[in-house]
C-alpha cells in the first residue's frame, strides 16, 4: 500500500533496541521497532511507518545483510516514504551508511542513528538522538544530501563519518571537515553541502569476497600468503603503513593476487593519511602502483573496501575501476 507523506523508521539492531540480560550477563537485543518508537509522543508517531527489519548487533553484519537493508530502504521509498531513519549498531554504522549512499540514487534523505547507552542505562542518548533524527529526516534542506548520520546534535555526512571514541555519547566526528549540520533544539541548520559520491542503481550487487588486510610491524604475510593460496577472493584493499607503503615480504604475494586477475587497492592505515609515490624503495607505494595495484588515495580503507565492492559489482574494470576508486 503507498505511504504518501510518510517518514519510516526502521530498526536494524543496535544498542538502541537493547536492553539488560541475565541470562546473557550483558546488554543483548530485546527491544522491537514499535517498543522504540513508544518512545515518541502520539502527534509524532502517527505519522510514522515502523519496519522491523533486524535485532542483531552491528558487529553481526555483513555486505549482503546491508545491500539487502538497501533494497528495504529503496522499497521504503518507491511506496512513496519521504523521508528514512535506520536505528543500527554503531559499530560498523560508518561503514553501513557509507554503502548505502553508495547505492543511494534518490533525493529522499536517509539518516542512521544508534545509541551508545541502551536506554535502560542512566544518561542513554537513545531517545534524542531518535526524536532528532526523526526531525532532520523531515527538513527539506536534507533532501539530496544522500545518506546522513545523526548524532548528539550533529548530522554528518556517510561519506565523511568515522567513529573515534565508542564508549563516549559523541564518538563520531568527521575529521578535518566537521559536521555538515546540526540541530539546535527544534531547528535544522545545515553548514554546508557535501559532494555526493557516485551512485549505482539497485541492479548493482557488490562484490562480496572483498578483504582488507593492515600492514603492521613485520606482520602480515601470512594473511597474504593465505590469500594469494586460491583462497575464495573478488578483491583486497592493502592498508598500509604512512603513504601506502608495505613490508617487502608481502610483494610476492601481491604479485601471485595480481597474476590471478584479483583487483588490489593500496591505502593509508593512518585515519588521514594517503597515499603518494615519495618514495622508491621495495615495498614502496609507488612500487606497487607500477605492479597494478589501484591507489585508494586519500580514502579510508574500510571506504575503500566498500568502493571497490561496488565497483566490481557495477563491472568496473581498468581505468573506469581506477578513476571510481579515487574519485573525490
């Protein structure tokens, strides 16, 4: 049935649905998407449509778990919803909302949201972080912004988001460029524009079989060595040391993944780090460039994992794969 003029709200696990367990000695999934949304006064909630998509925590998700969220949320909208907010884990939401704006080829806005503190804890930042979201997904500023992320009175934006701090009621930020707005009481106030990345159409299902593997102190190679063995693979993001270099022990390896048609991209493990040709020396990030292994840039490598998913999955090759995985 069309929802004209509705806003969804839909639950896709998270702090936010969780509540203590004793039987699990911890926090643990048990609340329902209409159980959160009690949360919101009537004259809000009337105008809602609650999907309960999934309880699981975030650290539970996958690729597909989210491209299959994606095509709820397309679904969502086709049916006439103007306006998204998904409660999710924050463990992996940057990665989650980076995705899905991806694949995100409408101009209604969609914002994700969690909690740090479940609602049953003193402080929980589940209810204002809900009702803001609820109000800045309703602002007609946001549309075509792509996806968002809501947070303790900011929105960033999903291409832009990282979490830093995960045990503090504001652990996102996006560094070096900040928030792309914030919500000061009951009013929307966008600072500036975000550039979209380039977006696929649902007939785009991303790679699967991509892997990412961090270089660090003489570690490492037999990660690779396990890989570059015929290890099931559509991809491999290298994130490595400063501008992309990596130990000399993994090149042989690189080079097998290479022979076997197995796309590579190189990144920087530093949160703002790049990469860049400086040096010469084996292991070098301009060395591996010249074997064929694709730059990452300045893009993080858990972002450049997921680009080159959805780079694959759109039948990107070549040139056309290389200027997709550093387009800005």
């Amino acid at each position: 049935m069309p929802q004209r003029d509705k806003i969804a709200l839909v639950a896709a696990g998270g702090s936010m649905g969780m509540i203590f367990s004793e039987r699990q000695e911890g926090h643990a999934p048990g609340l329902s998407a209409e159980d959160i949304a009690r949360w919101l006064p009537e004259e809000i909630r009337r105008d809602i449509l609650v999907v309960d998509w999934s309880h699981q925590p975030s650290s539970h998700f996958s690729i597909r778990m989210t491209t299959d969220l994606v095509e709820v949320l397309k679904k969502l909208v086709v049916d006439g919803v103007q306006g998204i907010v998904v409660t999710c884990g924050t463990d992996v939401l940057e990665e989650m909302a980076y995705l899905t704006d991806l694949l995100w080829t409408y101009p209604q806005p969609v914002i994700f949201t969690g909690a740090m503190r479940p609602s049953d804890l003193v402080g929980s930042d589940a209810m204002i972080n809900l009702h803001q979201s609820l109000l800045a997904v309703r602002c007609e500023a946001v549309w075509g912004l792509g996806v968002l992320a809501c947070f303790q009175d900011q929105l960033f934006a999903a291409s832009e988001i990282t979490e830093e701090i995960p045990h503090r009621r504001d652990p996102f930020a996006a560094p070096g460029l900040g928030p792309v707005g914030e919500i000061r009481y009951d009013r929307i106030v966008l600072v500036r524009r975000p550039k979209r990345p380039t977006s696929f159409s649902s007939a785009v299902t991303p790679a699967r079989e991509v892997e990412l593997v961090t270089a660090a102190l003489g570690g490492g190679e037999r990660l690779i060595a396990a890989l570059a063995q015929g290890a099931p693979l559509d991809g491999l993001v290298l994130a490595g040391f400063g501008l992309g270099n990596v130990p000399p022990a993994w090149l042989p390896h690189i080079k097998t993944l290479l022979k076997n048609n197995v796309p590579l991209v190189v990144t920087s493990r530093c949160p703002q780090g790049t990469v860049d040709t400086l040096y010469g020396f084996e292991g070098s990030a301009r060395r591996l460039l010249e074997f064929g292994v694709f730059s990452g840039g300045s893009r993080r490598p858990v972002q450049a994992r997921l680009r080159l998913s959805v780079g694959l999955g759109a039948g990107l090759q070549g040139d056309d794969l290389r200027k997709y995985l550093l387009e800005t």
